[in-house]
C-alpha cells in the first residue's frame, strides 16, 4: 500500500506540473519523439509488455515498482476499456529538465488519458492513467 501511495504521489506531481505550467519544452527534447515514444509505451502497456516498460524508467520508478503497480492498475481499465483504437490528442509542455506528455487514446468501450513524464535521458519518471 505504501508504494502505491508513492506511486499516486509521483504521478500527482507530474499532474500539477502539467496543469501550472506554461513553460516551453526544453531544447534538450524532440516534440515528436516523446510523441512517439509515448505511443510506444501505450502500445507496451496494451500488450502488457510491463518489463519493457520498467527497463526504459528512472530508477525511483522502478524502486516504487512500476511494473507491479502498473499491471495492478491498468488491468482492471483495460477490462472496461476494451482494445485500443486510435490516439485522439497529444499535447507536449515541459519545465525545467521535464518533459510531459498528455496523451488520450480511444479504446472500444471508451477513453484513457495517458501523463507520462520524462527526463532528459527519456527516462520514465512519472505515468499516470485516468
């Protein structure tokens, strides 16, 4: 339970960084290979590739156990989501070394908004799923 309290926490930050922050993305990111790399790991995830998903995570990730904690809450969504249909929107903002994606996907029986924080090494250091 501690882990997943850390691991709520970790994404709510990367929430309120998305929500306060106008700041550009850092010349130290490409706009579409963080695109591109987000609907990777959307596409692991669906596939649920979760180790592949940890081997490219910060390491406070992995010591929070993004893998466990990623199966524990994404299999029940994509229960009532049903298979993966496209990508809807995509918006990119960053803040400092930072970058974040905001991506919502449409499935069969409805959508998903994806947070998935970066940093510069495109090192996983945040995801959340709403």
């Amino acid at each position: 339970m501690k882990k997943l309290r850390l691991f709520l926490v970790m994404a709510l930050s990367c929430l309120i960084l998305v929500g306060c922050s106008t700041n550009k993305l850092s010349d130290a990111f490409d706009e579409e290979e963080l695109k591109t790399t987000t609907q990777n790991i959307i596409q692991m995830l669906c596939n649920g590739e979760y180790d592949k998903i940890e081997e490219i995570s910060g390491q406070e990730l992995i010591d929070a156990g993004v893998t466990a904690k990623l199966k524990e809450v994404w299999e029940p969504i994509e229960k009532n989501l049903g298979e993966f249909d496209s990508y809807e929107k995509e918006a990119v903002v960053g803040k400092d070394n930072q970058a974040t994606v905001v991506n919502l996907a449409k499935f069969k029986n409805g959508k998903a908004q994806f947070t998935i924080s970066y940093n510069e090494d495109m090192k996983l250091t945040g995801f959340y799923i709403k």
